[in-house]
C-alpha cells in the first residue's frame, strides 16, 4: 500500500470518520472510496483535491 492511501486511512479512522461519510461528501459511492483506499482504482488529482478540501489538509500532507 503506497504512502498516500496509507495517509488517507489514517486520517479518516483517525477522525472517526466512516468510508460512507467520506463517500458521501465526495458524491461517490462507498464502495469506490474503498477501492480507492485499498489502491484498486486510479486517484484522479481532482478527486485528491476533493478528498483533501474535505478533509481540510493540505494535499502534500497526504503524499
């Protein structure tokens, strides 16, 4: 598992925030945000973007 979805776990079970929650907010469906924590699908920059404005962070905090 890379650096940056190791990050991306951390952080959300770090805030006690569920994968639906996240999904949620990013218009997506849970199971996609799994695949994206779990490497099983590509992380297009605009949706590191969103992820990281959701969770108020600079992206370069999660790389």
């Amino acid at each position: 598992m890379s650096k940056l979805l190791l990050n991306l776990k951390n952080l959300r079970e770090s805030r006690r925030i569920s994968q639906e929650a996240v999904a949620f907010n990013l218009n997506i469906t849970q199971s996609t945000y799994a695949k994206i924590e779990a490497g099983k699908t590509k992380l297009s920059v605009e949706r590191l973007l969103a992820i990281a404005a959701y969770f108020q962070v600079d992206v370069r905090e999660l790389m």
